[in-house]
C-alpha cells in the first residue's frame, strides 16, 4: 500500500463518520404522567386501537376474511406507518 493510499482511505473515514452523527438529533417522544415514550411506541398503539376498530367495522359488515393472521398484522402495520407518516415527517 503506498502512503497516499493511505491517507485517502483515512479522508474517507473521517468523512463518512459525519454521516453517523447525522441522525443524533433529539428523537421525537411525549410526555404522558411523567415518563417520556418514543413517538413510535404511540403510534404503534393507536395502530392497534384502529385495527381493533377496523375488526370491528368487517365483523359488522359480514366481510370475511381469508387470511386472517396476514391480514389484521397487515393493517396495525399500515395505521402504525401512516400515522407516524402524517405526524412526524
């Protein structure tokens, strides 16, 4: 290995360690009853809250579902993206 090598190995290494600390900043969380919980974790359980309510409106429609067990974790996926999508970015 020559020395100029080398030291362009190290500028690429020293350049590239700027894109890790790109992502330190404060990540969004709530405050609820005196404990700070990530914004993901909220959205993840209103994700659950509206598949629930999903259930309930294809139960009340008689809508059978085929694949139940890829379908209901399919849907907490998609609310819990969609909110996180509409609200944090």
């Amino acid at each position: 290995m020559t020395r100029k090598s080398i030291y362009h190995g190290l500028g690429y290494g020293v350049a590239s360690t700027s894109w890790l600390f790109a992502g330190c900043a404060r990540a969004p969380s709530f405050d609820i009853a005196g404990s700070l919980f990530p914004a993901w974790l909220v959205c993840f359980a209103i994700g659950l809250l509206l598949t629930v309510l999903a259930r309930w409106f294809l139960l009340r429609w008689q809508i059978t579902i085929i694949f139940p067990m890829l379908v209901y974790p399919s849907l907490a996926a998609l609310f819990t993206f969609l909110l996180w999508l509409v609200f944090f970015s």
